[in-house]
C-alpha cells in the first residue's frame, strides 16, 4: 500500500493509549472539523465501542474483526476496510506483528 499522507492539519500530542499500551493512537485534526485516529494494534483480542459511526481502514497488518450483534468474524488486511455503525462495537484480533490503522469518524 503506498504511503498516505494528511497535508494542513494539527496533530494531538497526547496519546490515546487503551489495554495497556497494546492499542495506541494520536488524534488528526482537520481544518473542515473532521477528525481521525491513526494507530497501531498489537497482538491481543479487544473490544470497542462506538458513539460515532467509523470507517476503519488497514494500511498495514492484518487482524480478524466481528462487529456487535455479527456471529462471524472477518479478515482484514492492508488496503481494506471496515465500517462499525454509531453508538455500537466491534472486537478486533490481532494474532501477530502489528497491525496499523486510520479511523475516520464518520458524522
């Protein structure tokens, strides 16, 4: 997958760091005032949950995910994606390496 790049935009320092640092992210702030998480997933099942509707796309990895209320889990990689509804979750595993991912909220 080429490189992606986000041009003009502020970047929050701080980091978003979830089950004890096996899921890290920074917040990318656009000047429309939409946002998006760029992160990384190690290894390890997790669950999130969602207020606002988001697109999940895999740049680099790869991980199985299942949204809330779905019996079946699904393979990701780079270059796909995924999209959990507002105001519900999703598990998502990933078995080995790192897995990377910009996560669009979606209004």
């Amino acid at each position: 997958m080429s490189e992606i790049v986000f041009n003009q935009v502020s970047v929050k320092a701080k980091a978003n760091v979830y089950f004890d640092g096996k899921v890290v992210s920074h917040t990318v702030l656009f000047s429309d005032g939409s946002k998006k998480t760029v992160g990384l997933i190690y290894p390890g099942p997790f669950h999130f949950g969602t207020q606002a509707a988001e697109l999940m796309e895999i740049i680099a990895g790869q991980a199985e995910v299942r949204l809330d209320g779905e019996a079946s889990w699904k393979e990701v990689g780079a270059g796909q994606s995924f999209t959990v509804p507002a105001n519900s979750g999703f598990d998502i595993s990933v078995k080995s390496g790192i897995c990377e991912y910009i996560c669009s909220f979606i209004p």
